[in-house]
C-alpha cells in the first residue's frame, strides 16, 4: 500500500475523544450513518455490554447495515433527517478530501492557446444535497441537476449516473473566491 493509516483502537480512546469530537463536529454526508452505528458498539464495548448475547447479536446485526450494506435510500434520507452544518473548516477538509482543481491549456489554430480552469467535487448521487449547501455557501458554479425542490428529486436523482458534481469553471470565480477560501 502506497500511503499511511492513522488509526485509533483503543477503546478509552474512542470514547473519551474521538466519539466526543465527532459528536461536536457532525459529519455532514450518509458517512454519520454508518458513524452512529459504530459510535453505538464503542459505547457497548466501553460499558461492557457486548459480552451480553443479545447485545452481541445486535452488534452483528449493526455492522451488516453498514457501509456497502446500506442502500440507496437510506443514505439519500439522512439529508430528511439530519441538519447540514457547514462551517469554512468543515468545507476546507471536505474540499481537501473530495475537491479537484484543474487546468486546460489547448493550441488552437490560430497559434495561441486557450485555458480553462475547473474546480469540482464530486459525490454520489445520494449525497447530492451537500454539493448544493455547498454551492450555496460559495454563490458561484453550478450542479448538473438543481436540488430546489426534494420530493421530486429523489425520484428524478435515482436514475442518474452515480456520480454527480459541483462544478465551478469561472476563472475569475476560481481566482477571486475558491483560491482564497482555500
């Protein structure tokens, strides 16, 4: 593996720090649903209830209904039930995590060249709803399908690819608001 891992297991660890910082500092995409599922173990484990054969079954059970076991529509309805919270930090480490930056230069005929700046991030289609606070937050760019009204965006979000983007392609836009915030 080309990279690096931080880890934490230890448990007083978890509980004492990481749970309470992830519990100030929501996270803002479906990632919170699997992360109350696993806040939910650690608290088991921690209190020792996970020796308790019912708790131990439930334990199993929560983990099958995380990550890729989660369906489309479950992870579409965290945006029903939890609030975004946007801060510029949160969207900084988002950006630094989902965000791209790019820069086009192509020849033309005429000798000269022509360039286009881009700056995106891409989501699953589920995850939608936080490209548009996020475009709201910033004013500038577009995304493909306008998120305004929820009810008939679901069914019209569904059937897209499973990727969809936050697109801001405005050099001065990219110049004079995305690199200074970043």
């Amino acid at each position: 593996m080309n990279g690096y891992k931080w880890q934490v297991t230890n448990l007083n660890a978890i509980v004492t720090i990481i749970i309470p910082l992830l519990d100030k500092y929501n996270l803002n995409t479906s990632k919170r649903l699997n992360y109350l599922k696993w806040r939910e173990v650690a608290i088991y484990k921690a209190k020792g209830l996970h020796l308790d054969k019912d708790i131990a079954n439930k334990i199993v059970n929560l983990k099958n209904e995380m990550n890729k076991s989660m369906n489309w529509d479950q992870k579409w309805s965290f945006y029903l039930l939890y609030p975004i919270f946007l801060t510029p930090e949160w969207i900084q480490g988002f950006i630094d995590a989902e965000g791209y930056l790019g820069l086009e230069i192509n020849k033309l005929k005429t000798g000269n060249y022509s360039t286009k700046t881009t700056f995106s991030i891409s989501k699953n289609t589920h995850d939608i709803m936080i490209l548009q606070k996020i475009k709201e937050y910033f004013k500038i760019g577009n995304i493909k399908y306008n998120t305004k009204n929820f009810k008939f965006i679901k069914s019209f979000v569904k059937s897209m690819p499973n990727k969809t983007e936050y697109r801001v392609t405005s050099a001065k836009d990219c110049l004079n608001i995305i690199i200074p915030f970043l």
